[in-house]
C-alpha cells in the first residue's frame, strides 16, 4: 500500500475504508507488542500515520473519490 499511495494513478474511495481502517488497527496492535526493533516501531508508525491520513482525506462517507498524488 505504501508504494500504490505513492503513485500519481492512486484513487481510494469509501468503499476502501474497511481495508485503511484494518491497517489502522493491526499497526496499533503491533505497536502494543514489547521489545519490538526501533526500525520496526518507525516502519509501523510511518504506516499507521499514512493510513491514518488516507481515512482523513475520504472525510464522511460520501462515495466521493480522493485522488492522491
């Protein structure tokens, strides 16, 4: 997903927030896990903060497209 969100082609939509919201939960679990690598925590963190963010630009449910870029 990182690399899609990267790409000038990408589109989410409202239909797609079940999968963002799913990748929201799983980095917060990780992130409850002990002893975990100071590289893995930035990974999850940076992941989490990009789903997080794709969440905020499709706003309500509308079913309106966000392009990003």
């Amino acid at each position: 997903p990182s690399t899609c969100a990267r790409c000038q082609n990408f589109v989410v939509s409202a239909q797609h927030r079940p999968y963002w919201l799913e990748q929201v939960r799983r980095s917060e679990m990780l992130l409850d896990e002990p002893a975990l690598p100071l590289q893995t925590l930035r990974i999850v963190r940076a992941r989490m903060n990009e789903a997080r963010g794709l969440l905020r630009a499709l706003g309500s449910d509308t079913g309106e497209e966000t392009d990003h870029a």
